[in-house]
C-alpha cells in the first residue's frame, strides 16, 4: 500500500501541519536516520538496503507518525518497508534513547513515492510533444527587435 505524496504537506484533516508536528517530525526522522546508518539490526534485508529517511510526518496529537523512507540499492523497496514495519519496535525504543519526549510516537514506514513522482513529471516536460509547446511559448514572448516602445 503505497500513499503518493504531493505538494504541500498537509495532515489528513485537510490542515498544514502545527510548528510542533513539523519539529517532532524532524527529531524523528534524524534519529532514526543516524539508527539506520548504523546497521545494527539483525534483519539481513535492513543490512544490506541503504535507507533514506526523507520525511517523518507526526499525527497532530503527535501519538503517531509515518516515516517515509526510500530504500536505495535494493530491487524490492516494498520487502525493505516491511521488514522496517516488522521492526519497528526496535526503532521506537532505539528512537526514544535518542530524543526525549514526554510519549514516543507509535512509528510506522511507508515508501516514498515523491522521487518516482517527480521523475514521471521530468519525464513529461522532457516529451517531445511538450517540448515543442514551450518552444513555441517562448518564441511568442520574446520582444520584436522591429519594434520600439
């Protein structure tokens, strides 16, 4: 189950999220960066995989966040977010020795999907049918030489 993020980071209510979340959310995803490049997990799919933490969103009640990771060097990122959801106990107590909260999230992991999605969209600006298009808009806005005003 893959969620698609786009634009503007906003909680499922429909509202940015608070200064808090957006600090939470921070904390959590370097201290779960720095347990990553550690490696001292015993999963021999976490060994291997380097993991990006690119995002940790908090729930406004900051009782839960989803930690969005992109598993590089590995064929199948879906078997990496699962074996991080398998573990993910490990990672909340490994989280809570690394920063001091009053109540430690529950974590959960899902995969980053905004790099696929901004290369699908590179893609596409970079089509020879859309490519025409912006030559021809940008040739419609240069400024006649012949003409003075």
């Amino acid at each position: 189950m893959s969620q698609r993020r786009k634009g503007t980071i906003k909680a499922p209510s429909g509202r940015a999220p608070s200064q808090r979340q957006l600090r939470i959310g921070e904390l959590l995803r370097a201290a779960l960066s720095e347990i990553l490049t550690r490696r001292d997990v015993l999963d021999p799919i976490l060994r291997e995989a380097i993991i990006t933490v690119s995002e940790v969103r908090a729930s406004p009640d900051l009782k839960n966040a989803v930690a969005y990771v992109v598993p590089l060097g590995h064929d199948d990122p879906t078997s990496v977010v699962d074996a991080l959801n398998h573990a993910k106990k490990y990672f909340r107590g490994e989280v809570s020795r690394a920063v001091t909260l009053k109540h430690m999230p529950d974590l959960t992991f899902a995969e980053d999907t905004t790099f696929d999605y901004a290369e699908s969209v590179d893609a596409m600006l970079s089509s020879p049918k859309v490519a025409q298009d912006l030559t021809k808009d940008l040739k419609d806005s240069e400024p006649d030489p012949d003409r003075e005003g």
